[in-house]
C-alpha cells in the first residue's frame, strides 16, 4: 500500500516527505495507522551521523500511537480498530533478557538501529526501488507502519494518542530512569543533567519517589521552569554556575545521592560532572547516548573504588513494557504524572524539519507530529 513517510536519504540531510510502498504485514506483524509521533533526539542521532554507519534510505520515529489497520498470521494480542502503544525495544517474552525481566534488553532487538525488521529484511520501500529501514523496526515518520507483535502494548480508546505516543519513549525512559534505574529513595538528592523530553521524566519520577531535594541542570532557562514546575526543587544553568559544585554546597558538601544524565549528546566530561556531583556510594546513570566513536570516560578510577561510586547504563529506563507501561498510563490517568503538558507543540506531517530545529533550538520539552487524520 501507498504511505506518506518523512524519508531520511543521509547524513547531514533534511528529512523528506514523500509517498513511499509499505508491504503486507507478515506472520506475527502488524500494519499500524499512526495517529501520532514524538520527535525524539534519538532520531536526530541519525542525521548527525552519531551512530556510526547505518542503513540509508531511512525512516526514523519510534515514539508511536496509533490503530491496527490489518494484522498478519499469528497475531493473537490485537485486532483490527484497536489502539496501541508501540514501544521502541522490541520484548519477544521468551529470550533470556525477557526471562530475566530485563525486557529492555530484549535479545529482538539486536539490530535496533540497523534498519530491517528482525527477520533482516525490509517493509518500506522508496518509490525507485530502494529498500528504506525503520528505526527502533518502528519508522513512525511514516502513516503508516509495519511493526512486530513484540513492539506493540494495547492502549485504552479514551487514552488521547496525540498525547500518549510519547510514552512510547521519553516517559518510560526518563521516569523509569530514576525510578528504577537510580532507585530514588523517599528525602535523596537527585540531580538531572538535560531537560529534554526524557529528563524531564527523570524530573517527575525522582519526585513520585519523594526525592527531598530534584535538581534541574539546563543551559536553557526555559527548560528550567517547565522543570520547577514539574517537581525541581533547584535549578542550575551551567552557562552560569559550575553544577558539580553547586550540588556539593547544597548538600553541605556531601554530594547528591543520585545524577541521572540526560543530555542529548553525552561527552566522556559530562559523566565526569555527573561523578563529581554525587557523594560516596552515590550513583550515576547514563540514559542519554553518546557518540559511538567514544571510547572513554572522564572518571576518576581511584575515586570509584575508594568512595565507592557506581556508573551504570539506563535503556528505556530499565522498563519492562508490557508490565510498566501500563503501570505508567495508570499514574497518567491518575494525574500523578504529567504528560499533556509534555508536548510543547504539535506540527504537521510536512513540519518535521521545523520540528527538529524547535528541538535544537531549545524551545521544546517535546515536539509531537500529529497526522492530518487526528488532529
Ligand atoms: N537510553 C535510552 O533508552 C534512551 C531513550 C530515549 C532517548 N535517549 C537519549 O536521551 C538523550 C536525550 O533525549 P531527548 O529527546 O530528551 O533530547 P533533547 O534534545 O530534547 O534534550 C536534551 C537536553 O539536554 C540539554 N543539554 C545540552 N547540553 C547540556 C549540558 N552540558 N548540561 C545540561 N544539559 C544540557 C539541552 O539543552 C536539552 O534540553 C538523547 O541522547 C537520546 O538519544 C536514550
Ligand atoms: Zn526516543
Ligand atoms: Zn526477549
């Protein structure tokens, strides 16, 4: 069938949208009608080549709503009209890592960023020919999209999907980060480093857990405030004061309990800022993604083992999707945690370039394209 897909050609490109051929859904997949789709920076990590080589023509958008227009042999968890969530890791339930309750490691999702479905081959195709991947096996940029059974989470029909599609990602993954991940405790310090639409997350779920003292860190001021507003204590713009030692002196030179970073490109010294910034015995996790040419972080060695400090990665906010999505939808419908006033503008399919540099501009927690359809 034909699709309207916002088609990436390269590195260093605007996105393009254009008609695009989606096949048939195959065993165990679904044919998804999207509502909506947030704009995350993980898509962007695409355009400025930080992954490293990937699969081009490409079709990014992993933050996806939407209804099932058809499905495939085998698919038994939904039908045809119903509502979903579709998730950026994949979670088959059966391998190891799902066993394990490691979900978010789901050994499906191996070739993430590769381009094809898990199978290795591919659902999107470019109206010349070409073979065009879809991010996260996801390629929400696109109306249309095939998705594994295993990416998908059923979603209540009054849940507002303009809204919700970003619990697809930066929900999960930034609440997550600090609710499981950094385990907050009720009276921690917890300080975020970059307050996009994942930290901002990281933000609510440090202050669900009762964390005493939420310490928002952004170079932009407007970040800042959405951050106060949504459960900061203290801010810090690090164009202004240096944040490491600003979190010392708050803590009466003890050091905040946990940092979680969130910035959109992680440098080996931001994990060195996050490390100085916590006491002994403290932890730092890592959700946002660095360039994959990194090698190194600025960490003191001799720090670590004499004060006892962790470093430890965060995928999707260590979430378990088909347990804890729902379980987060819950607090949304309970007004606990905050979604609506998450997206700070809605943009058409054809804005998603305008979109892109609101994000880079500074002036979106998070951007959401809405289809013509749904909005
Ligand atoms: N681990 C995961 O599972 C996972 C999932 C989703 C996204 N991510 C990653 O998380 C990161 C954040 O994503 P996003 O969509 O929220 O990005 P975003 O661009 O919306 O937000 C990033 C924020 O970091 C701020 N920032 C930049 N430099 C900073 C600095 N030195 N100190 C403090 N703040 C700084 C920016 O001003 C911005 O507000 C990205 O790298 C993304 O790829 C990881
Ligand atoms: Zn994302
Ligand atoms: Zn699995």
């Amino acid at each position: 069938m034909k699709s309207r897909a916002a088609v990436l050609y390269g590195e260093n490109q605007e996105f393009k949208v254009e008609e695009i051929e989606v096949d048939e859904p195959k065993e165990n997949e679904v044919l998804v009608h999207l509502a909506a789709t947030g704009l995350c920076h993980s898509d962007y990590h695409m355009v400025t080549g930080e992954y490293g080589p990937l699969h081009f023509p490409m079709i990014g958008g992993h933050e996806g709503a939407g209804v099932i227009e058809s499905v495939g042999p085998g698919v038994t968890r939904v039908k045809p009209g119903d509502h979903v969530l579709l998730t950026f890791i994949p979670s088959c339930g059966r391998c190891r890592f799902c066993s394990m309750g490691l979900g978010f490691l789901c050994d499906m999702g191996a070739n993430l960023i590769a381009g094809p479905q898990p199978d290795g081959t591919f659902r999107m195709h470019t109206t010349d020919g070409q073979d065009a991947g879809q991010f996260c096996h996801l390629g929400t940029f696109s109306e249309y999209t095939i998705v594994p059974e295993a990416s998908i989470v059923p979603l209540d029909e009054d849940m507002p999907m303009d809204r919700v599609c970003i619990v697809g990602c930066c929900v999960p993954t930034g609440f997550g980060s600090a609710v499981n991940k950094a385990n907050v405790q009720p009276g921690e310090t917890v300080v975020v480093f970059g307050i996009g639409g994942v930290g901002i997350n990281a933000v609510q779920g440090a202050a669900v857990k009762g964390a005493a003292r939420v310490v928002a860190v952004d170079p932009v001021d407007f970040k800042l405030e959405t951050a106060e507003e949504l459960g900061a204590t203290h801010t810090i713009n690090p164009n202004r004061e240096d944040p490491a030692e600003k979190v010392v002196e708050l803590t009466n030179g003890v050091g905040a309990d946990k940092a979680i970073i969130t910035i959109d490109n992680v440098m080996p010294e931001h994990v060195g800022q996050a490390f100085s910034a916590i006491r002994k015995g403290g932890r730092v996790v890592v959700t946002g993604v660095a360039n994959a040419r990194h090698q190194h972080i600025d960490v003191s060695p001799f720090e670590l083992t004499l004060f006892a400090k962790e470093v430890v990665g965060s995928m999707y906010g260590d979430s378990n999707v088909y347990a804890d999505l729902p379980r987060y939808l819950g607090l949304y419908r309970a007004g606990k945690l905050k979604v609506d006033e998450l997206t700070t503008r809605t943009y058409s399919h054809d804005e998603i370039n305008q979109g892109y540099q609101d994000m880079l501009d500074g002036k979106n927690i998070r951007g959401v394209i809405v289809y013509d359809w749904a909005r």
